[in-house]
C-alpha cells in the first residue's frame, strides 16, 4: 500500500493493516531525525515482528566550487585573465562512482 502524506510517499509492504494515522507518524519520525526534506518512506514488515523502516531525501541544488591556488570560488567571472588560463589548464578528474 503507497499513500502519500504532506508530500512524502509512504509506502508500506508486508503490513495490511495501516491506521490512517501511521503514514503520518512515520513521515514526523524521520523528519525528527533528519535536517533535509524527506521525499519517500518505505516501511516494510520483518520476519521477527518488527520493521525496517528506509527513506529517501531530496536533494539539493548546490553551486560548484572551485579550488585554485588558494581561492575557493563558485564562478569565474571575477577573474582576471591568467587565472582563467589556469582554470582552463588545468587537469580536470572525473567522477567515479
């Protein structure tokens, strides 16, 4: 059963008996506990009577910052032009995941 309460989809498995007031207590008890809005709760029944319980944030749109010879920045636009050859120089690394 998915439901969704104040914008966060709950969803639980194994459990067919949900009050109307579970989806709410669960979508509180994590936001106690976290500092980042929840986008989804899975709450799912174990074998020894009790629940795992997972959840999902929503991420957060950051900028970029840059890290050369000693300036921490987010945009270039205040450089001048031998710092920008040296951004554009430099050896870039990607991601691995």
């Amino acid at each position: 059963m998915t439901t969704v309460f104040d914008g966060v989809e709950v969803t639980f498995v194994g459990i067919d008996d949900v009050t109307e007031n579970e989806p709410k207590n669960y979508v509180e008890y994590v936001r106690e506990r976290v500092d980042y809005p929840v986008k989804s709760i899975k709450v799912v029944a174990c074998d020894d009577g009790k629940i795992d319980l997972n959840y999902e944030l929503q991420g957060e749109k950051f900028e970029r910052i840059r890290r050369i010879t000693g300036y921490l920045t987010g945009s270039l636009d205040s450089w001048n032009d031998a710092k920008r050859a040296e951004e554009h120089d430099r050896v870039k690394h990607g991601i691995i995941n």
